[in-house]
C-alpha cells in the first residue's frame, strides 16, 4: 500500500467521531483507505486509488493510456483503434474529461469539446415502470438520435454545432453583496441532415469529474434507497427519488447511480454509453452498434465501414473496454487538509441551513471480491445518488431515464476546491452555468429552494465560511 497522510491516518484510526460541531476524522481521507495524496496541482484527479499494490498499480496506468488514445476512422493500419464514428463528439475519453477533470461550456465561436447536447422529441406513450433492455433513455429524434454529434470523418458532414448566449442577472444578498448569475440562452447551429423532428428537446452536459466513480458503485443500494422519500413524508420539502434504469452490463434494471439524470446504474454501462455515442465505437456491451448513434435514417452513416475485428466482435475488444472501466473505478479522490476554525464554521453553516438533506456526507461502501481496495471504505462524498426537483430555473424540461424535466441526481462534492488547479477554471452545474460555488448555489429551486433562500439570507461572514468549507473539499 502506497503511504497516505500521517495526520490523517492516525486520526481514522483513532476510530471515534468528534462533536456534530466538528468533524469526523475520517473526512480527511474522503475516499477512506483509497484516497490519494493531495498533489494540490493538475493532477490532483488522476492518480491511482491510493491502497492500490503495484501489479493493479500497473494495470490502472495502462488503463489510463486506453484512456488517453485517440481513435481514427476505418479502415486503417492501425486496427486496434479504428472505428471512430462515422459521427462523434470526441476521439478519446481523455479529450472530454481533461485531466480528469470537468468540462465546460463553449467559449464565442469555440467547438463544444468537453460539453455534450442531448436530444429527444415529446415521448408518444408511457414510460415503463420497470425497464426492460429496449427500453431506451428517452425518444429518439427520427434523425438525430438521443444525442447532438458535432463532429463527422471524412465524407460525413457533422450533425450540428452548439452554441450559447449568456444574460447576466443580478441578486441581492444580505449584507449589501450582490452576486451575478449568467442565464444561458441554448442554440444549434448548421444542422447537417435537415432539420430535427417537431417538439424537439435539448439538454447540455458537460462532462462531470471521474474521481470516487469506484467508490460510489459500491455503496449498498440498500443505503441509498434508505434516503428516499418521494412522497415527503417527513415534511421537510425535501423528497429524493431512486431511477431504476436498464443495465446493459448487469442484464436487469438497477439502480442509477452516474451521470447528470442517474441513467447508468454501472461503470462499465457508463463507459459503454460513451463509446458508443460519444466516439461512434461498439463495446462488449454494445456489440452491434460500429456505427455509433446514427439513426436508420442516416443512410450513408450506418453504411461506413467500422473497425469490427470480425462478426459480433467489437471495436473496442473485451480486454481494453475492461482496463477503461478498472482506469475509472479507480480514479482516487485526493485528500483534505486540516480544516480551520473558518471551514469549520462553514461545515456547520451547511448542516444547519439543510445543505446535507441531498448532499449526504457519508457512506460506507459495501464489499465486492475483485475490488478489494475500494471495499469497506467510509467515504465522504457529499451526494446522496437520489434525483431531486431543482426548479424551473435549472429545469431543461427533458424526461430521460426515471427523471422528469426538472429532477437531477445530486451532485458529488467531494473535489470541489481542486476544480480551478485541474481543470482550468470553476464552472459548475450540468451545463456549467455556474462560475463559481456561490452561483451554482443561487440557481437551485425546487427541494433546494429554502436552503438556497437560507444562503441568500446569511450575513456575509457566515457565508463566507459556508464558501471556504466548500472550497476544503
């Protein structure tokens, strides 16, 4: 095992918790036994889970060069990367997720390189109660698919490209602050095969950080569903809904956990999906898809050559899909450094004004043979995996998956104050509308409204201390 933090070690292993007013001394190590040296630079999230031995060591680094390459077109000489689109959003997973990283929206006349553009047109009939592996994530456009691809190989024009206008929205904040909010206004631009289905619905994304991934898919179902309560029973506005989704890896609907709208109940279904749409390249468990996400009605693109080894082999072969799927299992999440009285202050704030009623922080992750070392871990993450009504300001109005048009899954928090080292700047929320922690905060609505109303309210000092804890993770 590779040598964590002193301090922090021999604070867990104190083993008893402080006072609710402190905390617990295995937050400093927020992925347990796993987390990582804190590099405190840009490459904060990608090293290694930190009890990793060498021989899995090696097996993560050469994931992360899988990771790392960039695919071509076939046909080519190069036949263990061949394949790529014919229509695609990126030629490798490291382009989209930076260092790691986050991505970002477009900057003025800039291609979307880490933001992605989902599509569907209204749905025709109800949604299954439980899916079934035809069930898809929501209804296709008849030509463009569940997603905007912006980028086509040789002889195959690209599907659109997106851009996006801000207008700046001043609030009031208690104490004479005022924080600005840019709204975003969403277009696409130069559509390439005709014009999209009537109704059509859009919804950017931008590619959210790959530290803790590992961690998150061992948490016990049992224990994320123990922080349900669709119904609000409990009266406190705040109610917290599991999506059961298909799994393609699994073979039977399970509970999702990643993504923006919890549609990928594994890391290895998240990986196949990304492959497939965002690269145009077929998995073990999208075998039949070479073509990526052309639709039937793109003709000429479901005709292209792919780099299919054989029939019913896929593109990306078994033995490099699996070394991916270890590579994000086991991005480590870097460790925290001793709090000061002000982030404690603030780790309080955010208890007190119900931050933590979605954003729980802590699990202990269940056990799994061929992952020892993210086993029984007490992790910090400061998600609860739940979707949540945000509101009409964050709305995008789009069902996917078991989420309506105005639910998202809570967002991790566990690196957050890493963002800017890693990653270039501190652009937050699904579409990184947000330019900075304060303004993500401003733009929740709907479960989140009265703590968001509680931040607005606080004097600035408090608020100041709520920042700084936040900054601490």
């Amino acid at each position: 095992m590779r040598r964590l933090i002193p301090t922090a070690v021999a604070l867990l292993l104190a083993g008893t918790a402080l006072a609710s007013d402190r905390p617990d001394p295995s937050e400093l190590l927020p992925g347990g036994a796993a987390t990582v040296r804190n590099t405190g630079d840009a490459r904060a999230f990608s090293q290694g889970s930190g009890n990793l031995p060498y021989e899995r060591l090696f097996t993560f680094r050469i994931g992360d060069g899988v990771f790392r390459k960039l695919w071509v077109s076939s046909p080519s000489s190069t036949t263990s990367s061949d394949g790529l689109g014919p229509l695609y959003n990126s030629r490798g997973c490291q382009s989209c997720h930076l260092r790691d990283g986050r991505g970002r929206p477009p900057e003025a006349g800039e291609a979307a390189s880490s933001l992605l553009m989902r599509l569907s047109v209204p749905p025709t009939a109800p949604r299954p109660t439980e899916p079934t592996a035809s069930t898809l994530p929501a209804t296709p456009d008849p030509t463009y698919g569940l997603q905007l691809q912006t980028f086509g190989i040789q002889g195959h024009a690209a599907e659109g490209h997106v851009a996006v206008n801000w207008t700046e929205e001043a609030v009031p904040l208690a104490g004479g602050e005022v924080a600005h909010l840019r709204r975003p206004a969403w277009r696409i631009e130069n559509w390439g095969y005709g014009p999209p289905g009537p109704g059509l619905m859009t919804s950017p994304r931008v590619a959210p950080p790959m530290i803790g991934l590992g961690l998150l898919e061992l948490v016990p179902e049992a224990d994320i569903l123990a922080g349900a309560d669709p119904d609000d029973r409990n009266h406190d506005g705040v109610s917290g809904r599991a999506a059961r989704v298909w799994s393609g890896a699994l073979g039977h609907a399970a509970l999702g956990r990643f993504g923006w709208k919890a549609l990928a109940p594994t890391l290895a279904d998240q990986s196949a999906d990304a492959f497939m749409a965002d690269m145009g390249l077929s998995t073990p468990i999208h075998v039949a898809q070479g073509y990526g996400e052309c639709t039937p009605a793109q003709t000429l693109c479901r005709a292209a050559p792919d780099g299919s080894p054989g029939p019913g082999k896929p593109e990306v072969e078994p033995r490099l899909f699996d070394l991916v799927v270890f590579y994000a299992r086991n991005l480590g999440v870097p460790a925290r450094a001793e709090p000061t009285p002000e982030v404690l202050r603030g780790r309080a704030i955010f208890r007190d004004i119900g931050c933590s009623a979605c954003h729980r922080p802590s699990f202990t992750t269940g056990h799994a043979d061929d992952r020892p070392e993210l086993s029984g871990q007490r992790i910090w993450p400061y998600t609860d995996m739940l979707l949540h009504d945000m509101g009409e300001s964050l709305a995008d109005n789009r069902p996917e998956g078991a989420a309506d048009g105005h639910e998202w899954r809570t967002a991790p928090l566990w690196g957050l104050g890493h963002t800017q080292a890693v990653s270039g700047h501190t652009e937050l929320l699904h579409d990184g509308r947000a330019r900075n922690a304060l303004e993500a905060i401003l733009w929740h609505g709907g479960e989140a409204q009265a703590a968001r109303d509680r931040v607005v309210g606080l004097p600035p000092a408090d608020r100041a201390a709520l920042l700084a804890f936040l900054g601490s993770l």
